[in-house]
C-alpha cells in the first residue's frame, strides 16, 4: 500500500444482539469451546454445538439444552455435513465459530501424520468451513465467522513448531477474509488468546503463570462480536509482545529465547502456578 493512501477504518456493524440467531460452535465438549456455547446460550442464541467427542459433547449439550451434532473438522465432508445438518435444522446460519483446534508435536521430528494432522484441525478446518458456509452467506449478503487461533499466532508458541506454525497460519487466514469479504457483509473475528484455563494449558505451567478464566475470554468475545472488531486478544502482553516483535525481531527473539529457558525449566520441575482453577 502506498505511504500516500491513508486507510479508513471501517468494521462489521456487529451483532446488537444473539437472541434468537443461530450460532455453531465447534469444540464443545471442553475448554474455549464449552465456554462460548455456554455464553451464547444466555445470550438467547440457538446454539448448536459440536465436538469429536461425541459421549461428552453430547452431554455437554444437553446440560447447556442445547442441540449436538458430531463432526471431526479434520475432515472436510464432516464438516460439510455438520453444516448442512444445521442449515437444514434451524436454517441460516448466523454465526459460525470454527474453535476447535489441538497441540501436538515439538520440533522437525514431529512425525508427518501428526504435522498433517494439526494442519487439517487447527487450519484446513477453518478453510473448509468458510468454504461451504460463505456462498450462502454471501448470498444474503451477511454472516459472521468467529476463527479460533492462539497468540502464538501473533507471537509463537515454546514448545510446539506445528502449534506455532499452524496458528500462525490460521490468523493468516482469517486476516484474508476480512480484506476480501469485509465489504459484502461478511464479519469475521480472529480469537488469539494466551493462557485460559482450559485442559489445553495443563501441561504448559509457563501459560498457567498469567492465565485467565474462560469467563473472562467470553466477555472479550462478546464484546469483539458486538463491535464487529477483527481482532480478539485475552492479555496486553499480547499486543506489546506484538509491537515490540514488529519493531525489532532480533530483541524480540533474544527475549523468547530467555523465556524458553524459563518455560522448560518449569516444565521439567512439573512446576504449577496454581493448584486447581481459581474461581
């Protein structure tokens, strides 16, 4: 873009409000997933969850009153068909969020299947949703997607290459749907959080120092998705850690290196910041 062309900022009008629009969320079983189903749900949306694992999600759901459709986003035809399911159910879909998503693998030796695995979850799902959700979408001339990625999209992850590359990956492609559908109607939000307490964090003690609790990321949520903003963070650190990697890459990777350090020193010593979720 030329030094010359001052952008406008303009948004998604947003959602004034949830009552009575319908909303699919994928991961429900646990975590981030479980947490915004069960927002919307007392924002009077009709929400439709889904999750891999079938037994508990399904239970899940029907606490929540809720109704449940299995689907394993690392395939394109389950999630086709967990859309077509809705869209035949309850009809236009109003809200799509693609959240569910796995760590998996360290390094280069994370063995193929597994880099290809987490590449289908934490990136081909999103790609496929947008692909069989916004023709119709498009068609009326509206539709909100809600994409699910990580701060580590924005920053990087300690422990996982595939992690850190495929969330980098999945803000890449949400940040192309807003440029290119931003003016047809279509909203899209990408949620990159640091630590929450989910299962996700259980084995990552560095996250467990600064994390926050699942109510606290619903509300950043719900108030990205009535704004119509693009970006959803949990933590300043996010942002700062951002502009400072922007600014200067090499203090910035000196500075990751130190907390890497840091990282695996507590992970080896089974360190926790906390004995059990606070309230």
């Amino acid at each position: 873009m030329s030094d010359q062309i001052t952008p406008v900022v303009s948004r998604h009008p947003g959602f004034e409000s949830l009552k009575g629009k319908v909303v699919v969320v994928t991961g429900t079983a646990s975590g981030i997933g479980l947490a915004l189903a069960t927002r919307f749900v007392r924002e009077g949306a009709r929400v439709v969850g889904s999750d891999l694992n079938a037994e508990v999600g399904a239970q899940k759901a029907a606490e929540l009153g809720i109704r449940f459709v299995a689907c394993n986003v690392a395939q394109e035809e389950s999630l086709k068909a967990l859309i077509d399911d809705v869209q035949a159910q309850e009809g236009d879909i109003d809200l799509f969020c693609s959240n569910a998503g796995i760590a998996i693998g360290a390094g280069p030796e994370t063995l193929d299947k597994h880099w290809e695995l987490i590449q289908n979850v934490n990136v081909m799902s999103h790609v496929w949703a947008a692909r069989h959700l916004l023709p119709r979408m498009l068609e009326r001339g509206e539709g909100y997607l809600l994409n699910t990625a990580s701060a580590a999209g924005l920053l990087t992850e300690l422990h996982s290459a595939p992690y850190a590359v495929t969330k980098h990956a999945a803000l890449a492609f949400a940040e192309w749907l807003a440029v290119t559908y931003g003016d047809r109607g279509i909203g899209v939000s990408c949620l990159c959080p640091e630590g929450v307490w989910t299962p996700m964090i259980e084995n990552a003690p560095i996250l467990q120092l600064t994390a926050v609790s699942t109510d606290l990321l619903a509300d950043r949520v719900m108030e990205a998705l009535h704004a119509g903003k693009f970006l959803i963070t949990t933590h300043a650190t996010t942002l700062a850690g951002f502009q400072q990697k922007a600014n200067d890459y090499d203090v910035w990777i000196s500075k990751m290196k130190h907390l890497r350090t840091k990282a695996m020193a507590l992970l080896e010593t089974g360190q926790k910041a906390f004995v059990s979720q606070p309230e």
